[in-house]
C-alpha cells in the first residue's frame, strides 16, 4: 500500500472539491459520497459546476440505519444539495438501505455493487476521533479483508447502527479525495496524514493501491500538519 498523499490547503476546500467533483461528473464512472456539513457545501458548488450528472454513478460510502428521508440520513443530505438542485440526473443511484438494518442493509449493498471491483473517485471525511466512512479506531471491522460492505456500532452520535464499505474496497479506489475543514480535525489530521498507519486512526489507513490519495483541508485542519 502506497502511503503517499497530496496534502492540498486551501481557504475554501468545499469549492476545490466540487471542481474535482464536477470534472468526475463530465467524465463519467462510479463516484462514491460522504456525508457531513463540509460535503454538503461541495455538492450544492458542484450542482451549480455540472448540472448534467448522466455520465455517473452514485455510491455511498456509509450510511446510518434510518430512513432516507430522516434527517440524519446520508443520502438524504446528498439529495437536498446535490439530486435536486441537478438538471440532469445520474445514470443510478445507488443508495444504502439503511432501513433494512445494519446486516440485512450491508447484504443489500454488496448485492447492489454486484462485479463492481473498483470505484473512480471516493469522497471520504475524517471525523475528530480519526474515524472514516463508519470505520472506527480500534474496530474489528478494521480487520475484515474479503468483504466489501459491513455492518457497524456507531462510536459517536448520531448512536444508530451504520453500513460502511471496508477498507479493501475504498484502497481499490482509482482515485480517494478526503475533505476535512474545521480546528476540531487538527489532532485527527496530523495523525492520519503526518503519523504511522495506526488502527488508532482508521484514516492513516485508507491510502489508493493502485491509484491517487489526496487530502483537501482548510487551514485550521492543517495546522498540525
């Protein structure tokens, strides 16, 4: 696993994001969501960046066990900034059930992703414990090594279950972009980006095998770095 990544600061990271997203969006293929407060201002750039989404795939790379119309539901929040502000909708969406429950839901997905062995971009998070997707520190679903799509606890709120790709599957990605804004990320930023790879850190683990790794942070977030 390569550990190399490019380490891109910048006063507005939502804006950077949604060019990256925008330009995914006109050349086509499997783009993989986040959720979080900065995303949503990345897709709302993107929306007004690319209004035709026909060319792409939507995946997601976690979900919480809700309903997608609730609140805390990931593709609910990617709905509200991104689907519905589009002229032109992309060729499927591929939503995590969450409804169905962690297991049946992770089933449902790996189902969902049928021979798909490779995304081209996944837009990953990283939350102030290190966590990524809904994979956190020092989890056994750290370990897992054949699955694509798992069933996890949450370790903060909202506390409802989540599904979660694994770790092998976001490595196989062509291209992994994280988004991190806020002081609150600092400490988890220096770790995952500055320090050893530590289960500790779920996101000192999620490097591209074959592909590119790419950190975009505001300046708060990198000032450990």
């Amino acid at each position: 696993m390569t550990s190399l990544v490019e380490i891109v600061v910048v006063d507005d990271p939502a804006a950077t994001v949604a060019d990256l997203l925008a330009a995914a969006a006109r050349e086509g293929g499997h783009v993989v969501l986040t959720g979080g407060s900065t995303p949503a201002d990345a897709y709302e750039l993107a929306a007004e960046r690319q209004r035709d989404w026909s060319r792409t795939e939507l995946w997601w790379g976690d979900e919480r066990c809700v309903p997608p119309d609730d609140e805390n539901s990931n593709y609910g929040m990617a709905k509200r900034t991104l689907l519905d502000q589009l002229d032109v909708q992309p060729s499927a969406v591929h939503r995590m059930r969450g409804e169905l429950g962690r297991d049946a839901g992770a089933e449902d997905y790996d189902r969902e992703l049928g021979d798909l062995a490779r995304f081209d971009l996944v837009l990953l998070g990283l939350g102030p414990d290190g966590h990524v997707a809904s994979l956190y520190p020092d989890q056994p679903t750290l370990d897992e090594s054949e699955r694509r799509v798992l069933g996890a606890e949450a370790k903060l709120e909202p506390y409802v279950d989540r599904i979660t790709l694994t770790l092998p599957m976001l490595r196989a990605a062509r291209a992994i972009v994280f988004l991190i804004a806020g002081a609150d990320k600092a400490e988890a930023a220096a770790r995952a980006f500055a320090g050893e790879p530590s289960r500790a850190t779920p996101g000192s683990l999620v490097r591209a095998v074959s592909g590119t790794t790419t950190a975009v942070l505001d300046p708060a977030a990198a000032a450990s770095l």
